[in-house]
C-alpha cells in the first residue's frame, strides 16, 4: 500500500496503537516501514558491514519489548532510529571506534524487558517463540535480554563457558531465528508467562525455606530429575549428592541466599541470588549467584551455578 507523505504520521499511530494493544502484524509493518530510514541511520554511524545487520536485528527485539514504552504514536520513526543509533553506540564503545554524532538515551521508567513483557499483551507469544529455539542459543538469549546480571558478552560468555566470539555467533543466530519463530507461532496457543514466573518466584523462595529447614533432599526428590546434574563452568561437578552437600555447606557457614530476580520459561529457569555471607566472614562467597535451570519433563534436570561479583539489581 503506498503512503502519501503526509499520511504516514496517522498510519504511524495507528499501528504503533495496534502494536501496543498485541497485534504483531501491525508491529511488522512498522518495523517494515521504517527499515529503511533506521538502515540509513546504521549506515551513517557503522559504515558498510555486518554490524548494520545485527544493530537492525538488534532493534527489531528492542520494539518487540519496548513499543508499549512509546508515548507518541505518531513519532514512532524517530524512536525508531534511535534506538537503532544507541545500538550503534554500543557497537562503536565495544570496538573502540570513535562516535560520528552523539546518540539519545532512550526513554526509561527504570523498567527492566522483564517488566516490560509482564505488561505487554504480546509477552506470552513472544515466550512461546524463544521456546522454539534450539537449547544451544536460547540460553544466550535469555540472559542478554530478560536477566539482570548477566547481559553483557563477557558475562553470558563466563556462564556458558564458551568464548565471546561464540556469544557473538550465537545471538545472531538467536536473533534470526527469533524472527522466523515468532512468525510461526504468532497463532498458536501461549502459556500464560505472569503465572509461570510466579510460581517460579515462590518455588525459589520454597526451595531455599526448605534448605533452611533441613529439607533440601525432599526438595531434590520431588522437583529434580534423579540424574540431575550440577556444573559451574560448564564443567560437571556431580549430581544430587553435590548440590545437597554444597547447600548444607553454605548454610553451615552461616551463607544465606535471596532471590532478586527470576525468568521462568517452560525449558529453562534462571533464578538470579544475592548471597549474604556471615558478618564474621563477609568474603566467604561472591556477592551473587545465578542458578541456570534446564528442565526435562517439567524436572529440574541441569542446574549451572555461576557466581557473579555483584548481585544483580533487586526487582
């Protein structure tokens, strides 16, 4: 359909107000739209190359969780490009580059893509579709966009062992076949994404209520898989007998655990902790822990601990 000039600010706002109540068709359209200007706008800041494709890709995740975030519908292109010109800033701090033009910040209420999903009514396609990725570059994926302490590529790259190129390697892929899955799956039925990060919420708190009374191994019986194994590093520790025997340790030497922030999928589970180390010995462990939850059968299956050097942003 062909838009007259001084038509597209109405047509803007109608779709971005569709986009913004969950109609997808209408966010594809937009992103369509204006590919062409938020291309230009990578171009004139990254010259050619592979990196214009990836900060586009980039954007097109950024408006799939943010559009609810755009305050003037009709001003939708602007927001467009700029969140493809803070993208490019990204790109040029990571390689040292020096910037052309100076960049806006976006527009923040302190929201985290988590919190903005869990009010977006198109949260639970959006789920549905990173479910269909493959396990290899979903879990860098979720940690560079719904976690909250391990995001950057050093730290995804630290917790996945694998080297940062991978990383690298492995969100574009994820970005790509974001895309196609969120188009597949557009139409089909979504688990409700509130209540199973809910109860993920309560089960973290349960799980380490329990530990404190003495009753992780009913909690292992119950909720893991009977060959559940520990790693840390991407290297396996051990199984039951290990994850039962670090956690006594712990709290042994008086360390306590406190859930901050939790992302619930129905294959992976990320529940990130503040550790609180006794006053008499405040270095006993790092500062914070991510327990990476990979689930079979609805079972607790792998579970990656990866300590960070500070806890991530409490919710």
């Amino acid at each position: 359909m062909s838009v007259l000039p001084g038509d597209a600010g109405p047509l803007d706002a109608a779709l971005t107000l569709a986009a913004q109540a969950g109609d997808v068709s209408a966010l594809a359209r937009l992103l369509e739209r204006h590919r062409p200007g938020m291309r230009a706008v990578a171009l004139s800041l990254l010259g050619p190359g592979p990196d214009v494709d990836d900060v586009l890709q980039e954007a097109a995740l950024v408006a799939l969780r943010r559009i609810v975030d755009v305050r003037d519908p009709q001003a939708v292109g602007p927001w467009l490009r700029m969140v493809v010109r803070n993208n490019c800033r990204t790109v040029l701090r990571a390689s040292h580059r020096v910037e052309p033009v100076e960049s806006l910040p976006l527009p923040s209420d302190g929201a985290t893509p988590e919190q903005v999903l869990e009010t977006h009514a198109m949260r639970d396609w959006i789920w549905e579709a990173v479910e269909a990725l493959s396990p290899t570059v979903r879990l860098p994926l979720v940690l560079r966009y719904f976690s909250t302490g391990i995001t950057s590529y050093q730290q995804i790259a630290e917790a996945c062992a694998i080297p940062v190129r991978t990383v690298r390697s492995r969100l574009n892929q994820a970005r790509e076949a974001l895309t196609r899955a969120l188009a597949a799956t557009a139409a089909t039925a979504h688990d409700d994404t509130v209540r199973r990060t809910e109860n993920s919420w309560h089960e973290a708190h349960e799980t380490l209520a329990a530990a404190e009374r003495g009753e992780f191994g009913k909690v292992l019986k119950d909720r893991y898989s009977p060959g559940v194994t520990l790693l840390a590093g991407g290297e396996r520790l051990g199984g039951a007998e290990l994850l039962l025997a670090g956690m006594e340790s712990d709290l042994a030497a008086g360390v306590r655990q406190r859930p901050l922030h939790v992302v619930a999928g129905r294959s992976l589970v990320v529940w990130e902790m503040e550790l609180i180390n006794p006053p008499g010995d405040p270095d006993h462990c790092p500062p914070g822990v991510a327990w990476i939850i990979s689930l079979n059968g609805g079972r607790f299956d792998r579970v990656s601990l990866h300590h960070t050097a500070r806890p991530p942003a409490a919710l």
